[in-house]
C-alpha cells in the first residue's frame, strides 16, 4: 500500500487557505490519496475548518483564521497556518497508508451529433474517422471523475481513449447548452449549465447535473465512475421530459 504522506507538500495560498499538495499530473494513484487526505479532513474537521475542495493532484483547504488562533491561544501564540497545517500533518501521521474506496458507476445516457453535437464532423474529421467510430470510442469506455469545478457541477474526468484526444476551439462559443459532452484535449466533461465555453461539442445529455434543492447539490462527485450511453432523439426527448433543467 501506498504511504498517504509520501511526496505531500503544503503550502500557504492566502491568509484563511492553504494546499496540500499530493502529486504531479494526472493519474489514480494521485487521485486516491486526494480522497483519503479529503475524507480525513472531513471526518476529523479543526476548530475553524470551513472546506477542502479536490482538484487534479492537490486539496485546497479553507479555514477562519480567527477561530483557528483563538482555539490555540492557550497553547501558545502561533499563526493560524502553522496551527492548521499542525493539524494536517498529525491526521496523516494518524492514517499510514492510502485505503482504497468504493466507486460509484453512473450511466449518462447521450445522444450524439446533429444538433446536440455541433463538433462531432470536426472530431472525426480531426482524426480521419468516422462521426460512428468516434462515438463508438467515446462510449466504450468508464471515465473517472477526477474533481467538480469551472461551473457547478462540472465534472472534469480522465480515461479518454487518445484516438479522440481534440484540441479546444480557437474560439469559443458565447453559449453552451446544458448537458452539452464535450473533449478538450485528452479530457471530457458535460457542462451542467449554459456558460461560455471552448470544448468541442460533441452530444448532448438529458441529465442534469447542477442540482441545487438537492445535498450533495451536484450528480456527479470526485471518484465516480461514468459510463456514457448513446441513445436515440426519442429516447433524448423522452427523458428531457422527465428531468427538465427548470
């Protein structure tokens, strides 16, 4: 097994945040001790702890400054990022090795191209395949979501088949539809709401993935496994009108 505190670094990001930094690049090894340092600090929270938000190879840890140094002032006078990263440092001497977790495998229905999938010719044609082959690789495989961010819920996942790797957009659009797939370069993602952006579009989801009267208010989290499956326009309108984005 591997050691959760092997090749961490922590640094200060401003006066109520620091980084844990946990690796390089993007890969599961790294992902999995970002979970176990994010589960830690969530099972075990510090006087002062407000969240730890994952990415790709770090967590962010946010805190109240405040809270923190009065809940130490006894102690002796120290500043709160010492006290915090104290705090880290001794969760992690506490848990040795990574544990492994169990991941949850979510289907995304999808229907590609015309309309929905604006950049599916583009892709193919970027690859000399056919709009069928890219859709056949894009769907064959499960993506692992490595971490939520840009715009609520957007899942940002690994494990995409190089074949359809494809640049983002020179430049790009002022609005994309919610439950837009996207790829841009070796990553995939569906945006869950309209917002600008560059990725090439490739189909489109009934799915909403932005879901605010809910808690957790996203479908997806870091860890999940996504399996995506190509269905038909009718299947598409019939499920659009059962999970409507209103």
């Amino acid at each position: 097994m591997s050691n959760i505190k092997e090749n961490v670094q922590i640094r200060p990001l401003s006066d109520a945040a620091l980084v844990i930094q946990v690796g390089e690049g993007i890969n599961e090894a790294t992902h999995n001790k970002v979970k176990n340092i994010l589960n830690l600090l969530e099972k075990n929270p510090f006087e002062g702890f407000i969240e730890a938000v994952p990415a790709y190879n770090s967590v962010t840890v946010y805190y109240n400054p405040i809270d923190v140094y009065f809940s130490h002032l006894e102690k002796g006078v120290k500043m709160p990022y010492d006290i915090v990263k104290t705090n880290i440092l001794s969760l992690m001497n506490q848990s040795h090795v990574i544990e492994t977790t169990k991941e949850r495998v979510v289907k995304i229905p999808v229907i590609y191209g015309g309309e929905m999938g604006p950049d599916l010719e583009f892709v193919a044609n970027y690859h000399g395949l056919t709009p069928e082959e890219v859709i056949k690789i894009h769907s064959s495989v499960e993506y692992l979501v490595y971490m939520i961010g840009f715009a609520p819920g957007f899942p940002f996942m690994g494990g995409m088949d190089t074949q359809i790797a494809t640049p983002r957009k020179e430049t790009p659009r002022l609005a994309i539809a919610p439950g837009s797939v996207g790829i841009a370069g070796n990553q995939t993602g569906v945006y869950p709401l309209e917002t600008p952006g560059g990725w090439q579009i490739i189909g489109r989801t009934p799915c909403r993935l932005f879901l605010p009267e809910q808690s957790p208010p996203t479908l997806l989290q870091p860890g999940d496994r996504i399996q995506f499956v190509p269905i038909s326009m009718e299947q598409y309108k019939r499920d659009w009108e059962m999970k409507t984005w209103e």
